[in-house]
C-alpha cells in the first residue's frame, strides 16, 4: 500500500522554512555570467546567473538599486559577483537570489565586501556631511585610542607633546588588528567618551593605527567600531594606514588623518603660533589705541581753533573748549593704557596655566596610569601605580599608604 502523499504547498513551504533557517543561505556571494536579464516597468532587474555548471534566476528590486556599484549597466554576458540571500518562490517553483549587491567579478571579494558594507552604511546615512562636527580650538584633554607597541602611539603623543604640552592625554591601548580588534577598538570608543569623571572626559579623540595591507586594517571596516565612532559623543579624528588608504571609519569620523601624526596636528593647536597671534594681538590694541588717541586730540585741536576764530576775544569760552580737549586726551591715553594693561594680564594668565611653568615653580604633576590627572588624595589608594612628573623629568610610582586629612605621612615606592 503506497505511503499517504503530501500536498505540493506542503513540500514547497518546507523547503522555504528550510532555507530560511540556514544562514549560510542568507549571506551568500555568488559568482558567475548574467543571462536573461530584463528590466521591469517599476524598473526591478531580473537576470539569470551561470556557470559552466549550473543557472540560478535572480532578482533585483529597485529600492536596492542604490547599492549597485557597476561602471556600466549590467549586461548579458557580464561577469558579476553580487551578494544576497536564496529563498525558495512557492508560486513557480523554483529557487531564486535576493540580490541586494552587485559588482563586476574583476574586483577582488574583500573590496566588495568593502562596498557592500559602505553601500549600507551610506543609506542609513552615517557618513553624512551635515553631522560631522568641528574639532576644539583648545582642548582640554585628547583621547587616543591605538596600540600602545606601535609607532603610531609614539608619534601622536610625541607631536602633541611638543605642539599643546596644557592638554592632558587619555590613552586607552587596544589591538589594532585580528579577531577581537573590532570589538576592543568599538568598546573603547564608547567608554573614553563617557568617563565617570566629567574633567577626565576627552574634547576629542584619535582613534587610528599605522599603515598595512586591507586585511590588517579591516578591524576599521567592521561595524561595532562603525556604530561606536558614529555614537561618540566627542568629536573623533580617524588615522588609519596611510594617506591612500580608505577604511569606513575614515568615512564615518568628523575629520579624516591621512596619517596618525598628521591627527595629532589637527587635534591640537601649536603653542607657538598661540604665542605669537597673542603677541599680534596685543600690538593691533596698542595701535588701534595710539590711532583713537590720535584722533581725539586732532579733533579738540579743530574744535579749540574753530572757537578761537569765531570767538577771539572769549577768553571763558577758549579756557573751557581747551579743558575739554586736556580731557579728551587724558581720557585717551588713559583707555590706551588699560588696554595693554588688559593684553597684558591675559598673556600673563596664559602663560600661567603652562604646566612646564608650574612645574618651574617646584610644584609636581601627579597622574593615574590612564592619563587622569590625581588632583586630589582620595582619587589614589594604596597599591595604585601613578606618574610624577617634574619640571627635569617624570618617574613612576606605587601609593604604599594613604593619609586622611592634609597631614603629611603617604608614602610611594618609586621607580624610574
């Protein structure tokens, strides 16, 4: 007796659940020459895709026609990689692809990958112009977020040293490639934008590494580090690789570096040329003041000439109009000196918040190993590992004890 027979919709609605269950089936790249193609009144593209072995019916709708990344139209007889998901179509039968990417087969799987992936993130519109934010003319404190054993570690706080020495920098030490890279380089990110402490908080970040082949700098491509530098709440300079050298993080940044000491120099401003505007500053209000002072005694020496020839025998009048002049000019020369008295308080408050010239003074700076300044004992414990740094030199050190109050009696185990 012959087993009960299933209905068609039966089968056909199980091999759909089937297909849907695999994931290998709804990210798949698949290779090989169009045929068939046609292009339908709402403008949705359907081709067939073969090889020497084998067919598979394609289908292109419009709103994904944003993704194509083709010089020319698609063509029959086109090599073409794209990238979709197979589902099984009940009414006809028959299997099909869900293409949401295509791409001529002459570029290599990595940089299609690459386009897929910039293709969306461009449509969810994380790399639109109107949110990227400015850079701090004067920042505070600068996050870098890079490999604490590479040369860009070095030449980001060695350029910053030397360009902005007020700011503090807050260094957070992550892989820069290989399999968890993506997550440590995203998590960092999220977290050096949030400090406990608002005065640790950063004004901005690098985030970045040095040069490589694609597959080393792919952890940029990836898209928890994408969604991270997209949410920070700090404006982000990215520096990865090399000038010619593209990832997404480029792409989603405020400001792109070509190189990593290329971000350091936009992140902070360079001290001297600080000095030398403030100077320029001071001698355009000296001038200016000289200039109104000027003008001032011309016009009273007008004003005392005209009187003089209309009344030449009022002495009243000419004693009261050459008083008003002797005024007109005190209270010249007097704004002229407040002025520079003012560009010169300035400066000096400048230069006063110089940590070299604190340090001069005989002071200490005292940091965590993170960067975060210790202003005060109860942000130390005992067994903490921090900096002291004089004027001459730095030295690291271990918090042995802790003292309550302002009285003397902590002790630290330095070592160079």
């Amino acid at each position: 007796m012959p087993p009960e027979a299933r209905p068609v919709w039966q089968v056909a609605r199980y091999l759909r659940e089937m297909l849907e269950r695999d994931p290998a089936m709804a990210d798949l790249w698949i290779g090989g020459e169009i045929s068939n193609l046609t292009t339908s009144s709402a403008g949705h593209i359907y081709f067939t895709l073969k090889d020497q072995g084998g067919a598979l019916r394609c289908v292109y709708f419009r709103n994904n026609n944003v993704r194509v990344r083709l010089t020319e139209p698609m063509r029959n007889g086109d090599a073409v990689i794209v990238h979709g998901k197979i589902e099984f179509y009940p009414q006809g039968g028959s299997l099909q692809c869900m293409v949401d990417f295509a791409q001529p087969a002459g570029v290599g799987a990595l940089q299609a990958e690459f386009e897929r992936r910039r293709a969306r993130f461009e449509e969810d519109g994380l790399f639109d112009p109107a949110r990227k934010r400015r850079l701090p003319q004067f920042p505070r404190t600068i996050g870098v977020i890079t490999s604490q054993t590479g040369a860009a570690y070095h030449d980001i706080t060695t350029i910053l040293e030397r360009r902005w020495p007020l700011a503090t920098v807050l260094f957070r030490a992550t892989p820069v490639q290989g399999d968890d890279a993506a997550i440590e380089i995203a998590e960092a990110v999220r977290s050096i934008g949030l400090h406990r402490k608002p005065e640790a908080r950063p004004d901005v970040v690098i985030v970045g590494r040095g040069g490589g082949s694609a597959e080393d700098l792919w952890a940029f491509n990836e898209e928890p580090v994408i969604r991270a530098i997209y949410g920070c709440p700090v404006p982000v300079i990215s520096a990865v690789g090399h000038e010619t050298d593209v990832t997404l993080a480029d792409l989603v940044a405020d400001v792109r570096a070509p190189t990593p000491s290329a971000a350091a120099e936009l992140a902070a401003p360079d001290r001297i040329e600080v000095a030398r505007a403030i100077r320029a500053l001071e001698a355009t209000v000296y001038a200016r003041s000289r200039q109104r002072t000027g003008i001032a005694r011309e016009a009273s020496h007008r004003l005392a000439n005209r009187m003089e020839r209309l009344l030449p025998d009022t002495n009243g009048w000419q004693r009261r109009v050459t008083a008003y002049a002797d005024g007109l000019a005190h209270l010249a020369h007097r704004s002229a000196r407040e002025a520079r008295e003012a560009t010169a308080g300035l400066a000096a408050r400048v230069q006063a918040l110089s940590p070299h010239a604190t340090l001069a003074r005989g002071y200490a700076l005292v940091s965590k190993v993170d960067g975060a300044p210790a202003s005060r004992a109860a942000s130390v414990a005992a067994g903490d590992q921090i900096e002291v740094r004089w004027v001459d030199g730095s030295k690291s050190a271990t918090v042995s004890a802790t003292v309550e109050g302002g009285s003397a009696g902590g002790a630290v185990g330095s070592h160079a």
